[in-house]
C-alpha cells in the first residue's frame, strides 16, 4: 500500500499536463501605415481607388476588425473546453498510530470519476459549437457593416469633392468680378453700392466653402482611420462611382430569405440553437450526482481491503430546477429578440424604399430646376455683358444656380447613401447559408474578399 501511495503521488506533476507558458508582450510601437500600398492587398492597387476597393482595404485592414477576429480563437478554445470530461479524483489517506494494538500506521485510497457529466457532455458539445458558428456569423456581420461604413465615406468623399469643385468655380468668378468692379470704382466708373452684392455673395461662397473643406478633411481622416492609415496619409479616389442600381421588387422579394442571408440574424439563429441545447443540458443535469470509483484500505492490523466506490446524490431538493428555469427564460427571450430583429430589419429596408422613391421624384423636379436656372445664369450673363441687367441682379441669378446646384448634388449623395444602406441591410451578395454548416465554412464566408460579394 505504502508502494502504491508512492507510485501515486509520483504521477501528479505528470498527470498535470504539459503546456509551458510563453509570454505575449505588448506591439508598444504599433503606427498606422504611412501609404495605401503598405496596406494589405490581394492584387495591386490600381492608381486611384475605386469605392469597392476601399471597401476590401477596410476589409483586411480595419484595426478593430483585426482585433475582433481573435474572438474566433477564443470560441475554439470553448469547444475544445465543452466537450473535455473531468479529471477523475484521487483521494489519499495516512494516519499515524498513536497508541492501541495496532501494527502499523491506516492507510485509504480511493479513485473515482464523476459520471453525469456524460449524460450533459453531448450536449454542451453541441452548444458550444453552435455558439462558435454564432461567433463566426456576427464577426461576417461586423465586417459587413465595416465595408459598408468604408463604401458610405468614400461616396461622401468623392460627392463632396465634386461640391467643393463647384464652389470654388463660382468663388472664382465672383472674386474675378468683384476684382473688376474694384478697377471700375477706383477708375471712377463704378459706384460703392454697386460693389457691395459682389463682396457679400464672395463672402458667403467663400464661407460655404471652407466649411466643406473642414468636412471634407474630417472625413479623409475618418477613412483613413478606418482603413488603419495616418490621418495625413493620402488616398487617391476615383471620381467615378459606380453602384449597380435597386431594384425596389428584387429588394423586396430578397426580404422573404432576408433571415438565411443576413449574418447578424444568422447568428441570433445560432445563438438560439446554443440555448437550446443549454436549455436540454439543464434538463439532463436533473441526473443526481454519481461518482463511481474503486477503493482500498489498509487497517492499523494490517489487514488490506479494495472495492467499489459509490457517490450519489439524493435529489430530493434542489433537483437543478432553478437553473433550468433560467435557461428557459433566457431561451425565450433570445426567442423574442430574434423575432423583433427580424421585424425591425424588413421594416428598415421598407422604410428605405419609400423613402428613396420619394428622394427620386424630388431630384427629378430639383434637376429640371437646375436647368432652368442654367438657362437664366447665361441669359444673365449675356445681359449683364450688353449692359441690360444691373449687377445685383445678375449676381443673384448666378447665387440661385450655384445653391441649386449644390443641392442637386446633395440630394445625388443622399440616394447613393441609401442605396449601399440597403444594399447592406439585405446582405445583398452574400448567399443564402446553412445553419448546420460548420463554423470553418462560415469562417470562410466572413474572409472572403472579393468585389462580387460587396453589397
């Protein structure tokens, strides 16, 4: 007996298991790229970027998307926790003998392993799984919604570039004409209240202007935030944007499988499935507490003893029912949160629809505006050449054009935000998935990168 203690407390480092410990120091002199083409990139970057390729840069290179990935490594490490069983339990015993008839000193020890974590196992396996793949489904959603965000900041970027040109044209001409009047008043052929329309509309372009070069600003340092570059770091856009236009029919018909093909609602779908199987698990636990082990004993006569080992709990009172309560309550309400998910979702792209049907009808009747008032800006000009419109009236036909134009533009930027805003909230481009695909093949779906799977 005294061999057999020996020969067990011998085994425990042993039996503790190998893995060392290895440090993971702190990146402290992480910097932001200094260029685009320091970025990762699967195939060369093309001079000017294109809003799809900004949106695969965002892609591959977001920082808190890089950080969030590890959360995939964390959910295999929970699968791999789920379905170990634990560790049997050893139990020793020596006492000394201090007085009586005895011959030498008691010994007990006694091996057991516990047996309702077999009933439970299949199912926390099961649960944990499903949490993986729910994992994997709501980092694709995270990276949706970061290309999205990516696509939405370079549209804002090169629509605000084209307003910013406009402005500056019209500043142009008004500083060229207020630079005239100047030469006719100091030349005696001009008055001062002539003067002052032209120096007010300059000032007031001149103000509309620098305000959108601070926006414009704030948003290149956005992007390139987004992207992981330093705010001062230049990207080039291409001025032409090319979205495949919505087709209201086709997004409503996508609304029917809307449940298959959106990775967050995937993912309350697999995160009901986990529950589910917490909710059986909880229900399995009733199974009373049974260790079965093997037992042996060596009296102060020295007299030996072995046998079974038997450890059972009477489930007279507790009978796990408060935890099974709570895991069907949690089943239930992730039950009803998946339903207002869903609902919210459809209404969202709906309400989307309508209202960008109506942005349409109002950009058609702005443009048609706009070309009137193109119209009127030359006459006026020819006019005002031929000394038959007076100049505060020309300078405000010339204001009401560039402010139509303006808002024309404005209203063009509106409707390209909303489209990628549907086009992202139908998961246009991603296929329909399985719910019983693995988590690896989801893993491969939120990785892919290529511009025909961008919304």
């Amino acid at each position: 007996m005294r061999s057999a203690m020996t020969w067990a407390l011998a085994a425990l480092p042993a039996l503790a298991g190998c893995t060392s410990y290895r440090p993971l120091p702190l990146a402290l002199d992480a910097q932001p790229q200094q260029s685009a083409a320091a970025l990762r990139h699967a195939t060369a970057l093309p001079p000017t970027l294109s809003v799809d390729d900004v949106a695969v840069l965002a892609a591959e290179n977001n920082p808190e998307l890089i950080a969030a990935r590890t959360q995939r490594g964390l959910a295999r490490a929970q699968v791999l926790e789920a379905g170990l069983l634990p560790n049997p339990s050893l139990s020793v015993g020596y006492e000394f003998l201090i007085s009586g008839l005895g011959t030498t000193n008691p010994i007990t020890l006694a091996v057991g392993q516990d047996l309702r974590s077999l009933v439970t196992l299949s199912s926390k396996r099961r649960a944990a799984r499903q949490s993986a793949r729910a994992i994997d489904a709501s980092l694709l959603w995270q990276e949706w919604q970061t290309i999205a965000k990516a696509r939405l900041q370079a549209v804002d970027l090169i629509e605000g570039e084209q307003q910013r040109q406009g402005l500056q044209r019209e500043l142009d001409v008004l500083l060229d004409r207020a630079a005239r009047s100047r030469q006719a008043l100091a030349g005696g052929d001009s008055t001062l209240p002539a003067l002052l329309p032209e120096l007010t509309a300059a000032a007031d372009a001149r103000a509309q202007l620098d305000a959108l070069v601070r926006t414009q600003e704030s948003r290149r340092r956005d992007l390139n935030l987004l992207l992981g570059l330093a705010p001062e770091a230049p990207l080039p856009l291409d001025p032409h944007i090319a979205l495949t236009p919505i087709d209201a029919q086709a997004v409503k018909h996508s609304l029917e499988d809307l449940a298959n093909r959106r990775p967050d609602l995937l993912a309350l779908q697999l995160g009901y499935r986990s529950q589910e199987e917490r909710v059986r698990a909880a229900i399995l636990a009733q199974f009373p507490l049974f260790s079965l082990g093997v037992a042996g004993e060596r009296d102060n006569t020295d007299i030996k003893s072995a046998g079974p080992s038997i450890t059972l709990d009477l489930p007279v009172f507790e009978r796990n029912q408060g935890n099974i309560a709570i895991e069907r309550a949690t089943r239930a309400q992730l039950h009803e949160e998946f339903s207002a998910r869903l609902i919210s979702a459809r209404s969202e792209v709906l309400a989307l629809l309508a209202d960008q049907q109506l942005q349409q009808q109002q950009l058609a009747g702005k443009r048609v505006q706009l070309a009137e008032l193109g119209e009127a800006a030359q006459r006026a000009e020819s006019a005002f050449r031929a000394g038959d419109l007076d100049e505060r009236s020309y300078i405000d036909v010339r204001s009401s054009d560039s402010a139509k134009n303006q808002e024309v533009l404005a209203m063009e930027q509106l409707l390209l935000e909303q489209q990628i805003a549907i086009a992202t909230l139908i998961g246009a481009g991603l296929p329909a998935a399985s719910l019983d695909a693995d988590a690896a093949s989801l893993s491969r779906a939120a990785t892919a990168r290529g511009p025909e799977t961008l919304p």
